[in-house]
C-alpha cells in the first residue's frame, strides 16, 4: 500500500529524547516519501518536518497530549498515523483512536525504553527498511485495563500492579518510582510486593469465579500476552507455556515477588526463595479482577501508570480482540 498522507506523533520524552526522537521522525517520513504529513507543533513533530501542516495543540502535557493528538490527527483521512515513542506512547494512542472509533492503522516506531509491544512497525535503528518496504495492515488483540468500571487504557504487551515501572533516567534505563511518574517525576524506584492481607485477585469466567491468588501472597500482578516465540517449548515458564500451546491469546501471573524490574542482585534472589507464583489464562469474555490493593501500588498499561489503588478500589483487566490495526513491513522491495 502506497502512504501518501500520513499523521505524525513524536514523544519528546520517550526514550534517549526529543534530539534522537525529532531526527528520527524526519528520517522516517524521508523514507516513506509520504505527499502529505500532518503533525503537531514544535517537538510533537513540527520541528522535525518543517513543511508539515502542523494542527494548534492546546496546553497538554504527557499521555493526555498524544492522545489529543492522535484523535486531531486521525479525522485528516489519513494512510497511516506515524507514532515515534516506547509502548506506552503507542498504547496511548491506540486507546485515543478506539474511543474516537478510527480505523486509522498505526506505523509505530520503538524509541522507547522497552519496545516490546505489538503495535512496533519497526525499532528506532530499523527505519532504513522502511524506504524499500511494502505494508500490510493486520488487526491488534488488546488488553483493557480499567478502575471501578471506567476504562482507563489498552495495553499490547502488559498490564501490570506493582510499585515501578521500567524507563529511561540519565540515558540509563532503569526502575522508576510510579507513583512519582504520575506526578511528573522521573525518579529512581524500588520493586517491592504490593499485596496485604485483604488483597484477592481472581478470574471471572462462564459464571464462575476462579482464585488466583490472596493476602501476601499477591506480590506482583501481570497479565500479559502468551506468545509462543517467547515461551514455547521452555518448560521452566510452566503454566504460561501452556497457555500458549493450548490456543490462549493471554494469561494472568500472580507472584508473591515484583517481577517487573530491572536489576537483581543475586543475594537479593536467593534472599527471598522460594519465589511461589499462580497463573490462570485469560481469554474473550473472561475477566481478572484485583481487589484490596492500596497504595504504593499503581496499575500500569505498556509500562504507562494509570492510577494510584486504594484498598477499595477494583482493578480489572479483560482481551479486547481486533483492538485497533498496525501497519507491518512485509520487507518486499517497491
């Protein structure tokens, strides 16, 4: 398919920063040739494409500006909407374009921390290929988390309850605090379990409830994505290996220990084995709920966090299949 009028987000703080993000996105829209582009102004796009038809944002900042953005950009009829930033941008985005109802695919670039999600075209030093690529569009499955019945985010990797989140500081990436980054901090945080004796979460399936994990023993909560190029055939991933060889598209992990870190010492590890872990899969029509969960610990979609619990609060996370739809290299020459 041929990109004449594409959209243009950038995240000016994903990753390495709004320098490294700004000249990729103008490589990037060098190498799809697209006639048309549409972009926000000053480091959400326009600096990087001077001759851009750039939208008036209003005063926004973070995942409320892309999204913003992504529902603007999307009513310009649009080949593709360019999304240069990590999974949380794209999640953000893909959410915006859901409540607005737009099939408008996404061309995701991973200039993010992680860069691990589904709806990644390609990874900030892949771009090259875009130039000589042809596209598909394929639909995305999507996880929904949501907060005492309200929707809050999609996430196409992970949706996770615990007290970090993974991300950039110093050009390092590293555990932030996630309770400081919904204040607008970026600062060094540390993985701790975040269950207490009243925490419960549990599987809604077919008119039944099925336990997954209680009390202390709810450390960390991830449900995420069963795929098989992961986890196939490593019998030491147990139960999420199943999932997968089974037909499941996801699956839910409860762990007595935070699982989403990354550095761990080796004293550290064998300080707190035996580590006990419940995973239950999770399919169209089947929910997870999280109860008795309070502070520190936030609910987090593609490592974005979306909201500080509270003991009362009830966390779900549910499959949304076909979410939205991602633009994919079939790396064949023009």
């Amino acid at each position: 398919m041929r990109l004449g009028t594409v959209g243009l987000i950038v995240n000016p703080v994903a990753g390495l920063g709004a320098v490294r993000n700004l000249e990729l996105a103008a490589r990037v829209i060098e190498m799809l040739g697209a006639d048309q582009v549409f972009c926000g102004p000053g480091s959400l796009g326009g600096v990087a494409i001077p001759q851009a038809q750039q939208v008036a944002a209003p005063d926004l900042q973070g995942r409320a500006m892309s999204q913003w953005l992504a529902r603007e950009l999307a009513s310009k009829s649009l080949d593709a909407l360019v999304v240069v930033g990590g999974d949380g941008t794209m999640a953000d985005v893909a959410f915006a374009l859901l409540e607005a109802g737009s099939h408008c695919p996404i061309l995701g670039i991973g200039a993010g921390s992680t860069n691990v999600g589904n709806l990644i075209t390609c990874r900030a030093g892949a771009v090259e290929a875009l130039g000589s690529a042809k596209f598909s569009t394929q639909p995305v499955d999507a996880l929904v988390a949501s907060c005492n019945d309200r929707e809050l985010a999609l996430a196409f990797n992970d949706v996770v309850i615990g007290t970090t989140i993974v991300g950039t500081l110093a050009g390092q990436v590293c555990d932030l605090d996630a309770v400081a980054f919904l204040r607008g901090e970026r600062k060094l945080g540390q993985p701790h379990a975040v269950g207490s004796h009243a925490s419960l979460v549990a599987k809604a399936t077919q008119g039944r409830v099925i336990e997954v994990a209680r009390g202390m023993a709810v450390g960390t909560v991830i449900a995420g994505f069963a795929h098989h190029d992961h986890f196939y055939g490593k019998a030491i991933a147990g139960a999420v290996c199943l999932s997968d060889l089974a037909g499941w598209p996801a699956g839910c992990l409860v762990c007595t220990q935070p699982l989403v870190r990354t550095q761990l010492a080796a004293g550290d590890l064998a300080g707190v084995e035996p580590i006990h872990s419940s995973y239950v899969s999770l399919g169209a029509g089947e929910t997870i709920e999280a109860t008795g969960i309070g502070s520190p610990a936030v609910l987090c979609a593609d490592g974005n966090p979306l909201k500080v619990l509270e003991m009362d609060d009830r966390a779900c996370i549910r499959l949304h299949p076909n979410a939205v739809h991602v633009l994919q290299m079939n790396r064949e020459r023009v």
